[in-house]
C-alpha cells in the first residue's frame, strides 16, 4: 500500500506528553489545553488518560477529552484539541456579563443606557470546547476544520457525557507583547500582575480571582475608549476560528472573558450543525475505484463501540451504504459492515 501521509485524530496517549509540550512552545502564550508549562502539560494529558478510560463510568467525574492530531505513519503529532464536558464545579467558572442599566430623569429629561459588567460565578457550567492548535505548516484545506468538527462528532457519539448548552472562550484582543487593553484598564489595577502572569497562574489556581477581582459591577463608560473596543473582540489570529464555530452555530450573546474581554461563544449542543447534520451509516466496501455518488469531502469518525480516531477525507454514496478509499479505511481502522459518523467538511475549496 502506497504510504501518502495522512492525518487521524486520536485521543491523547501519556506518551505524546514529549510532543505536546514541543508543540506548546509553538504558540505565543500557551493555551488552556495546551500549556507552555511541562508540569501542567503532565497533569492535563493525564486527566484526560483517565477521562477517556472511565467514559463508561457514570459516576467518575469527567475532566477533559484531549485529542491529537497524528501524521500517519511518521507518528508526529501536529496538533490538539479538546472538550472540558462541565466547567464550573467546585472551582466556580468566571465570566462578565454585559448587560445594560437604564437611568432615566425626568427633571433634566435625560436618559442614559449604560453598558455594564456584572461578574458571574458558575458552579453549575456548560460543557466547554478547549484551545484548538495546529501546526502552522498544515493549516489551510480543511485541517484545522476537521480538528475542530471532530469534536462535535464525538459529542453526537456521546450525548449523554456532555451538557446541553456548548461555550467557546475566544482569545480577546491582545497584542504580541501580551498587552491587553482591557487587562491594563481593569484587571492590572486590581492583581498587580501583568495579562501573560494573571492568564498562566490562573490555569493553576483560581483562589486569587475570587479574592482579587473587583466586587461591584463595572460601567463600561468609565473604560477607556480602546479597552471599551475590545470586549468582545478577539485576537488576529483567533478570527478564523470566530468565523468557523458562529458558521457551526455558537453566537456572541453577553459573556466575555473575565481578564481580556475576549467573546465567550454559546450554542444548544443539540443544534450545533455539525452536531445536527452529522450521519451515522454503514460502511458496503472499502475500495481505491470506488462506484457510488461522490466524492464528497467529509469530517469522519469512528462511532460508539470503538476508539475514537477522525480524519478528514473522501466518501462515496452507493444504496447499501458508504464506500471509503483504502488509506482512510486504514487510519480510521475500519472494516466493511461497521459504521462511520461524517458530516460536511465546508472548507472552502
Ligand atoms: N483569561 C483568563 N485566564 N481568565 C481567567 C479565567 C476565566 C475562566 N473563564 C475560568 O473561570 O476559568
């Protein structure tokens, strides 16, 4: 068989804890599920072994799914991306909502609608979508969509290890020196520490937010102008990564990021699209000429039953089911007669 790279989603093995923190030091800051921190990296790649081997487990308590994103058959791995089925908990889960307050006088005949950010401390969370990062070499054509959609396949594979309303934290405006406007208007005044600092020390211990953060609720007017411009606002570099899960479904309503302003996106998992339009059906043949309608290019995963591996690739339609191309057959490590989860790829051409 002819050895064309091709690149599986897996879940995160103990062993790509080497990978991983190279790959970490790829990104500018490091990301929630993929920290510039070897100790911190150790201790998510290990709460995410144990999530996945206690899937079954109702009563274990599910911390992270991370998944990897493999180069078969060089074994490198390009990237991660990962699922926290419940924020909140016993550490609560931090937000500012906007909202508006109306002051109306009617002696000077004036009224006034001020933005204002109420602090919101979840217990009881949603289930959050994590960082999501690729090599820069292997974005664009559809990678980083197929690292991204995997996620909802597995969520419509497991419902019931998820919970029904899905967020999406999106970096917020920062620039390349770590210097976030909203940080430097609000949050500096009350930590003392710099964005970069306030960011990292968060991922360990939340105990200095509940203590530190302002207590009462914030007038945006009294913001400066730029800092004011950038809630709700996200990072260059997170703009694609806006445009493809609003495309899914997840909308900016009112919560931003606590430190940065950053969007906090939400959706029903139920009606995210790739959630909604995904498919289950069998595989009738595993064949490099195949017949049938097609190709169409999919996001596909193995179903309930099996590991879960995704990749991006090629199906054909015949009437007794799906027919796949041999190599992805093989990375996927399906047979004829078992079943495939797939849904549109939507990459632009
Ligand atoms: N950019 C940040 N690190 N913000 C602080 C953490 C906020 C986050 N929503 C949490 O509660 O964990």
């Amino acid at each position: 068989m002819s050895e064309v790279p091709l690149l599986v989603v897996r879940p995160v093995r103990i062993e790509d804890l080497g990978q991983l923190n190279a790959l970490a030091h790829l990104t500018a800051t490091g990301l929630t599920t993929l920290p510039r921190d070897e100790s911190l990296m150790e201790k998510r790649v290990k709460q995410a072994v144990r999530t996945f081997s206690q899937m079954e487990d109702d009563s274990a308590q599910h911390e992270l799914f991370l998944f990897v994103m493999e180069e078969k058959p060089s074994g490198q791995i390009v990237g991660t991306c990962g699922i926290v089925p419940k924020v909140g908990g016993f550490k609560p889960f931090y937000a500012y909502r906007l909202g508006t307050d109306v002051h109306e006088s009617e002696t000077l005949k004036l009224r006034y609608e001020h933005k204002v950010l109420h602090l919101l401390r979840e217990h009881d969370g949603p289930t959050e979508i994590g960082s999501l990062f690729l090599r820069s070499e292997y974005r664009g054509g559809g990678t980083g969509r197929v690292l991204s959609l995997c996620r909802f396949l597995f969520m419509a594979n497991h419902p019931s290890l998820f919970e029904s309303e899905v967020i999406a934290e999106l970096r917020g405006v920062i620039d390349d020196d770590g210097v976030s406007p909203f940080w430097e208007a609000l949050g500096h005044h009350f930590f003392g520490i710099d964005f970069p600092n306030a960011d990292m020390l968060s991922l360990y211990n939340k105990e200095f937010i509940e203590k530190l953060m302002p207590r009462h609720p914030i007038y945006v007017t009294l913001l400066p102008k730029e800092a004011q411009a950038s809630i709700g606002e996200v990072h260059r570099l997170t703009a694609p990564a806006r445009r493809l899960l609003e495309g899914e479904g997840l909308r900016w309503y009112d919560l931003v990021d606590i430190f940065e302003a950053g969007p906090i996106l939400q959706c029903k998992r139920e009606e995210i699209r790739a959630v909604r339009e995904s498919r289950v059906d069998v595989i009738a043949a595993i064949d490099d000429h195949p017949d049938g309608m097609g190709p169409y290019r999919k996001c596909i995963a193995t179903t309930v039953g099996k590991s879960f591996l995704a990749a991006g690739g090629l199906l054909y339609l015949r009437e007794d089911g799906l027919v796949l191309e041999k190599s992805l057959a093989a990375a996927l490590e399906v047979q004829p007669g078992e079943s495939v989860r797939y849904v549109d790829l939507r990459a632009e051409a």
